[in-house]
C-alpha cells in the first residue's frame, strides 16, 4: 500500500453582500448633508435697538471712555496707548467712579476682526452695560 496523498479541499470563500452596500453609502451620504445645516452659529450676543426711530442722545464726554483698534494693530483708550489686558481693569474703574460711563469701541476697517472681539470681551467683562461698538475711517 502506498501513502495517499490527501486532497485540501479548497473551501469556498464567503461572499459579501454587496446589495446594502449602496443604501449605507446613500445614509452616509445624507447624514453629511444634513449634519452640517443642524450646527448653529455661535455669534456675539448684543441687543440690537429696535426700528423705531430713536431721538439722539447727548452724552457729556467725561461719561465717554472711547477705545479704538487701529488698523496696526495697537489700542488707545480716550487717545492714549493701552494694553488689553488693562482694558478690563480701567473700564470698571471708571464705571465703579461713574454709572453713566458709556464705552465707545471704535475699529478701523482694516483693523484685525480678532482683536475687536477681544476688547470687546474686556468691555463686557468689565462690567460695563452701555457700550456701543463704531466703525471708521480712523
């Protein structure tokens, strides 16, 4: 008797379903579609006036505390240089001395975005309430 020689039987290979293949890529397809429109925008929350005309209002300027953004970049507050990190500090100084204190934050249009919102969120975390945000030719 000689040595048989076994046979491997080739097994077959599992087959993948192809037929769900499209609907799970037509899913996918949709939810990136819609996922998007769902995420709110996040903005700066200001109140707005309403659309009613309002009757201009004369402010004494020892109320007013003027803060410009220039368009290189550097602050001045009432005309003199100034850090943002001091914004914070001399604005509710000069609330705590003065309720009636406006604060005028005036950018020039080429000024960085950036940087208004940042003196910005001094201005609001100074504890200022009356503030109104100008934009000009500096």
């Amino acid at each position: 008797m000689g040595i048989l020689a076994k046979r491997k039987r080739k097994r077959a290979m599992g087959e993948i379903p192809m037929a769900s293949t499209s609907d799970v890529a037509f899913l996918l397809l949709i939810f990136f579609i819609v996922m998007p429109m769902k995420q709110d925008e996040i903005g700066i929350s200001l109140v707005l006036p309403g659309k009613t005309a309002q009757p201009t209002v004369r402010i004494r300027q020892s109320n007013v505390a003027t803060i410009r953004v220039h368009a290189d970049h550097h602050l001045t507050l009432d005309n003199q240089p100034v850090r943002l990190s001091d914004i914070q500090d001399i604005i509710r100084r000069r609330v705590a001395e003065n309720d009636k204190t406006v604060v005028i934050l005036e950018t020039h249009p080429d000024a960085d975005y950036g940087m208004m919102i940042a003196c910005l969120d001094e201005v609001k975390l100074s504890g200022a309430r009356k503030f109104t945000l100008k934009t000009t030719q500096m």
